[in-house]
C-alpha cells in the first residue's frame, strides 16, 4: 500500500482531530498549492478547482468536520475503492 493511501485511509478513519501537516501532505499530493495563510485558516488551490479552506485549532490541528469535508470534497471514499488492490506487492 502506498503511502497516499495510508493517508487516505487515516482520514477515512474520521479521527477527532487531524494535524495541519497531513491535510497538506495529502492535499500536495493532489496537486494543490497553499496560497494564503490568514490567521488560523489555510487556503488551498488547484486550477481548475474550487480553493479548499481549512481552519485549524492552535494553527496545528483540523476539527473533525472539515476532515469530513476534505473527504468529501475529494472524492476519497471513491479514490479508496477505486485503487484498492493496487500495490498490494510493496
């Protein structure tokens, strides 16, 4: 399993609280750039797309609800589903 989809896994878990660092991670890997930061709200964009913003907690962590939007934003579920048995040999 590749290391995106451990990612993808981890916020399918619906964690509590997910840490800035991994949304940013998972969001990089999907060609999104962070162009503002304002306060304690990240703002990413990709062409095309509608920028995903992201409040955070101490400027370290994401509440649980915008994890479920990311998820939901992103089509996660479906990305999980649709590449399940891939490198399954790693």
């Amino acid at each position: 399993m590749s290391s995106f989809q451990k990612l993808v896994r981890k916020f399918l878990s619906e964690p509590c609280k997910i840490d800035i660092d991994d949304v940013r991670r998972l969001l990089d890997y999907l060609d999104y750039t962070e162009k503002k930061h304002a306060g304690s709200e990240c703002i990413f964009h990709k062409k095309g797309c509608h920028p995903i913003n992201v409040p955070t907690v101490k400027g370290k962590e994401v509440k649980r609800f915008y994890v479920k939007r990311i998820v939901e934003t992103l089509g996660l579920e479906e990305y999980l589903e649709n590449n399940e048995g891939e490198n399954e040999g790693e």
